[in-house]
C-alpha cells in the first residue's frame, strides 16, 4: 500500500468516524425526545416502541438513587409459542435526576404476541405482552410545504410519509394550522396522503402550520409522532367581491340618475341659487356705464338725466319698486329723520374728494334745478301712487333718506339730486329696528360680469324711530334690491373738505369700468 | 378464451384494502365478544391454526406463489377451527360472530379469486402442517383470526400483482 492509498484509507476513516459520531449523537437525540414523549403518554413498563419494520425499543425510567447498576437487570422476551430470547441493556441519562434502561431489538416479529419480563437480581420488576405491528411511533414527516392554491384563503400543505413499505395506507396525518400570535389552533385530519388544502383562512395573514402522523389502529397502530418543525405561510390578500363590487357600481349608478333627476327638474331654483341675476340699472342708465364709465353726475350733466330717471320711470311698464322719494319739505317736516346707521362709512375716495370740492363750487347753481325736479317728482309720484306721500311716512318699509347738505331748514325740500353735494342716506324701519335687512337678489337676468355677487345685503340702523337731522334731507324709500351698501355718516358740505364722501362699497363684483353710482337719489326699479 | 360468447367475464380485482379493514373490525368484535363470555364458550378439543407471524424480511424473500399458498393455507385452517367452534358453541352471541366471521373468510377467498391468485387447497389431514401452530381455547382461535387477517393476508393484498398494475 503506497503511502497516498493510506492516506486515503486514514481520511476515509476519520469521516466515517465523524459521520458516525454524528449519526449516533442524532439518534441519541431522536431517543431522548421519543422517550420523554412516551414518558408521558404510555402508562405501562417497559415502555416501548417501533420506529419501521426492524428497529424496536424498550425502556423503563428509574430514580439514580434507587437504581443498581445494570447488571442487576434483566431483559427477557418471548413470541407466542417461541422460546424466550434476553436483550443486553442499556443505559441512558434522564431529565430530573433520572437514568433510563434501554433494550434494543434490531429484529422483530409482527402480529404476534410478544412477551416482555424485566428482572431485577432475579426479582420481576416489569411485565407486558403487546403486539409490535400496534406500538409504532414514527418520526415527524418531512419536507412540510406550505404554498398558496391561488384562491383566496386557501393553502396548499404538502409533506413527505414516513418511508414505511406496506403503511402508506395506514397512516393518518394531523396538520395544526394557527395565525400568527395565536397559540392554539386548528386541527385538520388527513388519511394515507400526503396533501392536504386548508380553507377558510383569513386572507392576507400569516400562518404557522404543523404536521404529524400516525397510524390508523386498524391493521397498524402506535402514538402520536412529535410536531414537524413549524413552517409560516401568509394567506392572499382579500379580493373584491364581484358581486358587491357590481352593486355598488348599480347603487352608485342609481344614485346619480336619481340626483341628476333632481338637478334637471329643479334647474331653474339651482341656476337662481348659484348665479343669482344682478340687477343692474344700465338699461335706465343708458350710457352711463359705457360712456361715462358710470360718472353720474358726468352722465347727468350731458343728458337729460333726471328727466330721463323720470320718464323711465313714469312710463315704463314696470311698476316701481318700494323705492320712494320723499321731499322732506312738504311732508316729512315732522318726520324725523332716522340716523345714519352706527356702520358708517366713511371711506371714500380721492376721486370723490375732487368732485366734491369741484362740486361746492357749482352747489349753488344747482340749487334752483333741484327743487324744480324734486316738486316735479313728489307730484308724479302723487300720481302714480295717491296718497303715497302721507303713507309713504307711515310706509313700514325699509327707506333711504338721501340729503344734500347746506341747506337751510326751509329750503329742504329743495334737496334733490343735487349733483356736486354729497348725499346723506338714511335707512331706516319703523317694523323692525335695530335688525338686519337680508335679502336675496332676487330671480333674474343676470347682467354679464357679475357672477360672484353677494346674496346678502344688509341695513343697519341703529335706533327705532326717526329723529331730525336738521334740513336739507330728501328721504327715500329704498326696497332692498340685493345691493349691500355701506352708508356712511352723512357729510355736511363745510364739512367736505374734512370728512371724505362716504363710498358705497359694493359687495358684488362689478366689473371696473362701473364705478358705484349711488351718491345720488335715484330711482331704482327693482327688476328682480 | 375470455371472449368466447357465454363465459363469465373474470372479476374486476378487488384492491381496496377496505374490504379487509371491515373483515378485520369484524373479526375484532368476536374477539371482543368472547371476553365477555363465561359459560358454553369453550373448545373440547386441540385446534390447528395457521402461524400469524410475519418478518417482513423473511416474507419478501418468498415468491408470490409461496406467499398465496401460506394464505390460503391459513385461510383453510381457520375456516376449520371456526367450524369446530360453531359447533361446539352454546352463546346465541358469540355463535353469531363466529358465523359472521365464516363468511368473511369466504369473502377473502373470492377477493383473492378476483386478483388472479391461482387457488389453493392444502392436504385434508392438518396434521404435520408447517407454520401452524395447536391451540385449546375459543380466545386463542379467535386472536390467530384476527392477526392473520391483519398480517398475511394483508400482505398478500398489498403485495398482489393485479393491483400493483392497477395502481401504475
């Protein structure tokens, strides 16, 4: 033998010897754990078992302060109508201060009656008689799959018998499958195969799956193998039902046709709600937005402005809205007249400023055409409404008393639309004081330009009853036409150059050519 | 031969194993039966039985002819130990199971009929018979029944040629 050969020889040795090394400390594990559990589930001694056709073990437990040596022992068998045979004994080491005897038969015989007696120094500690083919305890099966089947809370568990020749058919499986945290579980029972589908899980959640096996008990029979080694799994996500996915598309569907049902039968209210008409004055007015980009005492002065309001109001077909003029003169002498609301405003600006020192220059002037148009206005309004004049004070209508400043007590009534005065504008209600005036604007055209008007408009005023401003106050009778206005404190004309005109500010977007127009008295039909 | 007009088609085999399994509970619950029985159940006289033990090893070394022969052997001396029991018994009860487990093993022989095992008759005399074994007691008769079902002739199922191919 060269020296490599023996080299070879020495290496395979060594493996060999490893591998057994290994081999046997395997088993001597696999014992330790088929031992304790028969400790546990067989009450008899000697406990034993048969692992595959050959290999057959026998054991008994006994305190190491008790126990002799294992001379002491003796371990005879016997099959039905054969002689008895002895088994050399063991010894292994045990939990709890204990030592196992173990007898190991590596040839067997089934279905007959074997009879076991355990000596101690002549002395029978231990008897039995069983049947090998009924005291199987096999390994765990092997290679436990788990996979998903494609379905929604299903798995696919598949493992590996036991490699026992003539028991496949025999075997009985229990696969424990538990959710992830959950200690217990559920059982599943399987007969002589090796696959096995759970259903019914939860999706979309991890599972821990166990395998076991064990005889059926009729032909063969044994215990309970130990759990196969636990493998996880996690169940498909959960899936939208067809079914409720197609009603609530129809539910969804039914809904909108029973909306759009309503929107279409409804238009008209909804239209009015989200682009309410703004009733603009540019046909009464013509040219006073285009031309004079809504100067008004531009556009009066170029035309015949008054007489214009006048006859646009006499003659048109539409009835005046409660906006009426009242000549403070002749018949509001004794009414007094209602303060400016506590909102005041006085904001103004620099444009109106000019105008109004342009303005004062011209006041006088103006004077005379005032009180010739408001005399000519009380008697049409005579006319279109007897009676209005004294009711009108007895009107529970909201109302504006527009003034013009600097004129002496008996010549108030001359106080029209004076053009280069600034106007004063009392609103006030003899129905409900102190209250907010809200009002719709009401169904109609809308002019172009004026989507995001407000819908409100308020008069704040501030005490119950008129009281006297002093002279000069022409009061009007303004209906509420959807145009918030904040009135400012009215400016006596000495007083033009201190306190600015107040503005009218305008909730509603007017486009920018369109200046407010309303520092005037003017007529205003309502067109909503 | 088998398509000659008139002749009886042979059996489909008859592979599966629960038919033995129901053989076997049956003979169990005679076994059962006879523990409880006190009086009128006892035999006269020494009975042959077949030897149940199997060595799987030593039963795979024997041909498929031996292994059908052992059976059927063993399937004869029952039905003879039986009869004699059946005879010699008093118990209503017992007598009821001893004839239920008659026609079990006459069930046995056409099961192996349909699996193509070639029939077997052993000599009439038992005596001298290898692999039996004498028996005095009904208990002992009935133990022998139950695990030579479970034993050989299990085996002999299992093992049969006609069911390996139609397994394949």
């Amino acid at each position: 033998m060269t020296r490599d050969q023996h080299r070879r020889l020495v290496a395979v040795y060594l493996v060999c010897c490893v591998m057994g090394t290994v081999s046997t400390a395997q088993r001597a594990q696999d014992f330790q754990r088929k031992a304790s559990m028969l400790l546990a589930a067989e009450p008899e001694n000697p406990k034993c078992f048969a692992e595959g056709r050959k290999a057959f073990t026998c054991f008994w437990e006994e305190d190491e302060e008790r126990a002799g040596p294992v001379e002491q022992y003796s371990f005879t068998y016997a099959y039905q109508n054969e002689n008895g045979s002895r088994c050399p004994l063991t010894v292994a080491p045990a939990a709890g201060g204990k030592k196992l005897f173990v007898c190991h038969l590596d040839r067997i015989q089934m279905f007959v009656q074997l009879d076991i007696q355990v000596h101690r120094e002549s002395v029978m500690i231990h008897n039995r008689s069983l049947l090998v083919e009924l005291v199987f305890l096999l390994d765990p099966p092997e290679n436990v799959t788990v996979s998903s089947t494609g379905h929604q809370g299903q798995l696919n568990v598949s493992w590996v018998p036991p490699p026992l020749k003539y028991m496949d058919d025999s075997m009985i499986y229990e696969v424990m499958y538990a959710k992830e945290g959950d200690p217990a579980g559920q059982v599943e029972v399987a007969r002589a195969c090796s696959e096995l589908i759970l259903r019914g899980l939860q999706a979309a959640t991890r599972y821990r799956v166990e395998v076991r096996v064990r005889l059926d008990g009729i032909t063969y029979s044994g215990y309970w193998s130990a759990w196969s080694d636990p493998v996880w799994m996690e169940t498909l996500p959960a899936d939208l039902d067809p079914l409720i996915v197609s009603l609530t598309f129809i539910i969804t569907f039914i809904l909108f046709l029973l909306c759009l049902i309503v929107l279409l039968s409804h238009h008209r209210f909804f239209i009015k709600k989200v682009w309410p008409t703004i009733p603009v004055p540019d046909s009464k007015f013509q040219g006073l937005f285009t031309v004079y980009g809504g100067d008004l005492q531009e556009w009066l002065r170029q035309t015949s402005g008054g007489l214009w309001v006048t006859s646009a109001l006499l003659y048109s077909e539409e009835r005046p809205s409660p906006v009426e003029v009242l000549s403070e003169l002749n018949l509001c002498r004794s009414l007094a007249s209602p303060p400016l609301p506590p909102k005041a405003c006085n904001a103004s600006t620099q444009r109106d400023e000019r105008e109004l020192s342009n303005g004062s220059d011209s006041a006088q002037t103006d004077e005379w055409r005032a009180t010739q148009q408001q005399h000519w206005l009380m008697e049409r309004l005579r006319e279109t409404r007897p009676g209005m004049g004294s009711s009108l004070l007895e009107s529970q209508d909201t109302y504006v008393t527009l003034s013009t400043n600097n004129h002496s007590e008996e010549d108030h009534v001359d106080d029209t639309l004076e053009e280069a005065l600034p106007l004063e504008m009392h609103v006030a209600s003899r129905k409900t004081p102190l209250s907010e005036f809200h009002s719709d604007l009401g169904s109609g055209q809308q002019s172009s330009g004026s989507g995001r008007l407000s819908s409100q408009s308020s008069f704040e005023y501030p005490s119950q009853g008129w009281t006297p401003k002093g002279p000069g106050y022409t009061y009007m009778a303004v209906a509420d036409s959807g145009v918030s206005m904040d009135y400012s404190p009215m400016s006596r004309v000495d007083d033009l150059g201190k306190v600015a005109l107040y503005a009218n500010e305008y909730k509603n977007e007017i486009p920018p050519h369109r200046r407010p127009f309303l520092t005037r008295q003017y007529h205003v039909h309502d067109d909503g | 031969h088998w398509t000659c007009p008139g002749l009886p088609s042979p059996p489909r085999p008859i592979c599966d194993l629960r038919v033995l399994n129901h053989f076997i509970q049956e003979a169990r619950d005679a076994e059962v039966a006879m523990k409880s029985c006190r009086d009128g159940c006892g035999l006269t006289e020494l009975v042959s039985v077949p030897q149940t033990t199997v060595n799987f090893d030593d039963w795979e070394r024997k041909n498929a002819t031996e292994q059908a022969q052992e059976v059927q052997t063993g399937l004869w001396l029952l039905h003879q130990a039986l009869g004699l029991l059946q005879a010699s018994m008093t118990d209503v009860d017992l007598n009821n199971h001893i004839d239920n487990s008659i026609r079990n093993l006459l069930s046995i022989n056409a099961v192996l009929r349909s699996l193509n095992i070639q029939e077997y008759t052993p000599p009439t005399s038992a005596v001298g018979l290898e692999g039996t074994w004498k028996v005095s007691s009904v208990a002992e008769v009935l133990q022998v029944h139950v695990n030579f079902l479970r034993g050989k002739v299990r085996l002999l199922l299992v093992g049969a040629e006609a069911c390996q191919q139609d397994v394949s």
